[in-house]
C-alpha cells in the first residue's frame, strides 16, 4: 500500500505543533540577585541568562525526554553506497512521545531500478521518472534533522548511505548522533521473547500502529513505535540519558556493567571523586561538574581507556566530594593526588619531583638543575616538569651568556687552565684568573635580571642567532634553538606570574554562576584557602564575610608560595576567565614590566608551529631509539651474537 505523498514528487514535510518553551520570568522576579559592581562592557551579565528547572537526582547527562530524534529509513537500488543510490526517504521528528513532523519524498537515482528491488518495495523506474535527484533532497532533509540525534534500524545502512550521498553531492555531512534500534533490540531483548531483531518481527511484537512494509515513511512510523517500546524496557536498567544510552548500545564489559551501582550513592554537583580499592586504598581521584554523571560512565562502553578498565575491575566503592565549584574541585583533585599518589593516576602524583635550574651560590656561581629552592635562594627558573626541558632552558642560557659550564668549585686565587669552550669564546675562562670576579658577576647579573624582571638582554642575542643561522640555510639547527628559547620564555612567565600572586595576602575572585548567583574564592598568597556561592538573593558580601572568617590561613613567610605550583596556576587560570570579577584586594597585584610580555606573539608561533609539525605528538607514545652495545677489543659482532648479545639493539623509552 502506497504512503500518503507519493504521488507528489516534491519532498513532504508535515509539522506538528506543539507547546512554546515558556518565556523567562518577569523582571521583578529577579530582584535582589547579589549585588556587584557592573560587568565589564561586552561581558554578559549572569542574571540574563536562561533560567532552567532544577533536576532530580536522576537527572544524567541530556534527559531522553528532551531529546528530539529524527527516525529515518531509506529504500534505496541495491545493498552498497558505491554501487546503488537512494530512492526514497522517510522520516518521523518526535520528542517525549510526540510526533514533531514528518518528511517523505521519492528520490530519482539516475539509473534504473532492478526488478527484485521493484517487486521488494513496490517502487518502479516510472514512479522515480519525475521526482528531484538526491543533490536537490538533501538540504531539506538535513534541514528537517538539524540539531537532532538520528535513529534508524540497521544505522550503518541508511547513515552510509546519506554520508556517501552527501560527499557526492559536496555537501558537508553534519556531525549527528545516532541510535541504532536493532542494536538497542538486541542489548534488551531475549531469544524466548524474539527469534531475530528485523523490523518485521519487532513491530508485532512491539504492537507497532504502522506495519512495516519496505516503504519509507511506513518503516519509519513501524521504527518509531520499536524505539519507544525499547525504551520501555531501559527503565529498570536505570538509563535515563542519551549518554547512557549511547553506552548502552556498545559492547560493555558484563563485569564492569555489574558495577553500576558503586554510582548509586554519589551526588549531583561538582566535585571530586575517589575510586578506592580492595584495602580502601585511593585507586583513581577525578573531578567533575556533576560527579554522578561523571561516575556513571566509567560503567558504560564510552570508557575505552584500557588503563580505566583495569581500575574499575578493582574498584569496591566510590568516595564523592561536593564541592562549591569547579575551582575548588580542581584544587582538592590535585592536592588528594599528591597526598595519595593513587597508582592509576599519571599526573600531579608527584610535584616534589619537579625541576628547578638556579644559580649557585659561588663566587663564579654557574646554573645548576635542582629538585628543591629554598625560598630566598636567589635567582632561579621554573619549575620545569621534566629533565629535557630543564636542560633546554640551561642550553638556551648558555648559548646567549658565556657563562661557566664546568662542576667543580673554583678558588679566587688557585686558578687551573681553560677548557675548550674558553678557546671558542663562550666561556670567559675565570677559572685560568682570565676573567675577574666583578666582570663576571656583570655576566651572571644579566641572568638574575631576566628571570626576575626583564628578559630582553638574555633572548634578544638567541633571536638575532636563530635568524643568523636560518639564513645559512641550517634549518634544523635554527629550529632547536628557536625552541630552547620558547622553553627559557615560558618558564620566565612562569615564575613571574607565580610572584606576583604569591606577593598578594588576599584575594578575593567572584564568577557567575549562572543562575543569578557569583562563586567566590578567598586566595591567599596563591592558595585557595576558601570557596562557595552566593546563590541569587543573598548578599554576597555577608556570605564573602562568612568564608574568610572560616578560611585557612597558610603557613609560611610573607611574599612566599604558600600551594603547589599547579594549584597556583590553576587559580591563575580561573581568574583571567573571561567574566572573573575582581572583589576584594589586599596589596598589590602586578605582572613584571616588560617581563615576557613581548614575546607572546612569539610563544604562540611557537606552539603553532609545533603543533603542525608533529599533530600527533605525546610524550608519552614509546618512541625507540639505536642503542649500539660496546663490544669489547679483539671481539666481533658474532661474538657477541654467541653470548646471546646482539651488537646494536633498539630499546624503548617512555
């Protein structure tokens, strides 16, 4: 039986009404929100932004009933998209159980439609003679699906077919979620209760209103009544999310999948989490701005993270944390990694284990790569997170000041005899009494002067070298250096931005929250010290007095760091958001001038260029190096090949 619409070749869209989203609430409404000074210009203020109904908690991710799905199927010349074209297209628009809109139209795909397909679906080469090829259907279509998650029984077929249509046609194909309704059947559905998931054998069981009869639009219809029935049936697996749902319908671990309900206790909000193990040790700590959610998945298929697998298999319980907001999540996640150093963990676990480089305190001090400064030591760089960059920054130095290279402690009055970089010109050779304490230690001050204040002196010669040696054609070579440079520019930025906030005594930050409110952070000396919200209608400056009566107070000296390096930066980063206001201020808060603000142009080109070079980059890929082991005089290689000891091997390094 023929759909309605078939005998107009144009494309059918039928819209369903339905009920307006209701406006925002009246202006009076929102009186008393907390008070602040005005919003800088162009920064949208929080009161004006949409208010939403507050969740239950069982409230995951995008509800299935806020969802709108588009339900497609497709008739189309043959089984592949390389040798077959589309020659009608279905679709059903619903949302919460209500028909949205329909769309139908018969597709002619400029080739003639074999027999066995005419006799399946009842639509012949006469019937396509007049309608609109793909190219002129497809804007309509994706028009009518935009901003919608597709479903479709069998998905590969029917997407596959679109995609390839779309490619032909030079049409962008949108970046759509999809359902696949015979998957789902198959996750849900036992053999007692259906012998196979096909359409026509799921639409009576599911007492479909539209029977499936190869016809587009009616198989769409039949589809419909099959998804809402499924999701029927995702209740009792407590699914109630299109992210949930997406899990559902991959291949997910029965044993993990078992381990749901270690989600069960934990808590809307943001946060941090603990997975502990089977002696309560912290296997995994995270954070999240809705822990439950975020806990929640570690037990679908969306988790592919062999490491992740591997912890959940351990997992005995889950530890939540509520939090006043995301800063002080982040804060709390990497002050309980570093405490516990949970072995599933790979970053933040051990900052004690970061590297300085500074000057030693000699006569004729020289840079030296430390693992601890002590406060008032002088001038250093950092931290830097690993050996090689260190390294870097010190090579950089060296290339531009001709600073002393050698360990060993020199006397005022012994001297020795120069090395070979002496004799290069990049040593001024104190240790042979070449060079006089005072003509050194206008060397050493041009260092102390950069990484304190101003770094033009130490990077301005490196500068004019790289474009030296790039004009020699030595491409590879300038590349290195420029990159050393970058490394000494931003561990300058680094240390400098980390003063200026360890300088302050007190500061207090406000970001909106979203619904009227402001959430506030008490720093202290560059340690988040307390945190909260002042929600819509309450003073903020009588909630502001609240925390810091009961905020901690750091230990330490004045002007000294009193967090971790990334907990300092973390707050950095939180303040220069765009919307951040400024509350309170006690001292003075100041960046270096000129510091390394000059040169941000340069870092930017820097990370670009990195970037294209390598995409794919990650220092923690193995990568493999020639290692050629030493043979001992007198013994060939087939020697060594005897003792079980190849010659040269490859070994790998993390």
């Amino acid at each position: 039986m023929a759909s309605p619409g078939l005998s107009d070749p144009r494309p059918s869209v039928r819209p369903v009404p339905f009920l307006p989203v209701p406006s925002s609430p009246p202006a009076a409404s929102r009186a008393g929100s907390a008070e602040l000074p005005p919003l800088p210009a162009g920064t949208a203020s929080p009161d004006r932004v949409l208010q939403f109904v507050q969740g239950t908690i069982d409230d995951l991710g995008t509800l299935l009933a806020d969802v709108t799905f588009v339900v497609v199927d497709l008739e189309t010349t043959g089984g592949s998209p390389k040798d077959s074209a589309i020659t009608e297209i279905g679709a059903v628009k619903v949302r919460a159980g209500e028909v949205l809109g329909e769309f139908q139209t018969l597709v002619d795909p400029g080739r003639e439609i074999p027999p066995y397909i005419s006799v399946l679906t009842g639509i012949t080469s006469m019937m396509v003679a007049a309608a609109p090829r793909i190219e002129s259907v497809l804007p309509a279509f994706l028009e009518f699906a935009r901003g919608t998650v597709l479903v479709a029984h069998n998905a590969p077929f029917d997407l596959g077919f679109l995609r390839a249509a779309c490619e032909g046609s030079g049409i962008a194909w949108p970046a759509f979620a999809s359902v696949d309704t015979a998957v789902l059947a198959r996750r849900l559905l036992t053999r007692d209760e259906v012998p196979n998931c096909k359409l026509g054998t799921l639409a009576p069981f599911f007492s479909t209103s539209t029977q499936p009869c190869h016809r587009a639009l009616d198989d769409a219809r039949a589809t419909v009544d099959v998804l809402h029935g499924l999701f029927e049936r995702l209740g009792p697996l407590g699914v109630t999310s299109l992210e949930e749902l997406t899990g559902l319908t991959r291949n997910v671990d029965p044993q993990r999948r078992r381990k749901r309900h270690l989600a069960e206790s934990v808590p809307h909000g943001p946060g941090v989490y603990v997975f502990r193990g089977p002696r309560d040790e912290p296997l995994y700590v995270g954070t999240s701005a809705d822990l439950r959610t975020r806990v929640r998945s570690y037990f679908t298929a969306g988790e592919q993270r062999s490491r992740m697998t591997e912890m959940v298999a351990l997992a005995q319980r889950v530890e939540a944390l509520l939090c006043a907001h995301d800063l002080e999540a982040a804060v709390r996640e990497l002050r309980l990694i570093a405490e516990h150093k949970p072995r599933y963990n790979r970053r933040s676990r051990f900052p004690e284990r970061a590297l300085w480089v500074r000057l030693t305190d000699e006569p004729f001090p020289r840079l030296s790569v430390v693992r601890r400064v002590r406060p008032g030591a002088g001038s250093f760089l950092g931290p830097f997170p690993d050996r090689r960059a260190a390294d870097a920054a010190v090579a950089a130095v060296h290339e531009s000041l001709p600073l002393r290279q050698c360990t060993r402690r020199l006397s005022p009055t012994v001297f020795g005899t120069a090395c070979a970089l002496a004799d290069m010109g990049r040593c001024g050779a104190p240790c042979t009494g070449a060079q006089s304490r005072e003509e050194y230690a206008s060397v050493a001050a041009v260092f102390r002067t950069a990484v304190e204040c101003d770094p033009r002196d130490l990077v301005a010669p490196l500068l004019v070298r790289v474009e030296r040696v790039a004009g020699e054609g030595r491409y590879e070579d300038a590349a290195v250096l420029r990159d050393r440079i970058a490394v000494l520019l931003r561990a300058v930025r680094r240390r400098q931005r980390l003063e200026s906030l360890a300088a302050v005594p007190e500061l207090v930050l406000a970001r909106p929250d979203g619904s009227g409110g402001w959430k506030l952070s008490v720093v202290r000396r560059g340690r988040l010290v307390a945190a909260g919200v002042a929600v819509r209608g309450r003073s903020v400056r009588g909630h502001l007095a609240d925390l810091r009566a009961t905020a901690e107070t750091p230990l330490g000296p004045e002007g000294e760091l009193a967090a971790s390096v990334d907990e300092t930066e973390l707050v950095l980063r939180w303040m220069e958001k765009p919307g951040t206001r400024l509350v309170d201020l006690t001292g003075t808060l100041a960046s270096r001038t000129p510091g390394t603000g000059d040169y941000s142009e340069f870092l930017a080109l820097v990370e670009a260029g990195r970037t294209e070079r390598d995409p794919f980059a990650d220092t923690r890929a193995l990568g493999t190096t020639s290692r050629p082991d030493r043979i001992a005089p007198g013994r060939s290689p087939r020697d060594a090949e005897r003792r079980g000891r190849a010659p040269a091997r490859l070994a790998s390094r993390t």
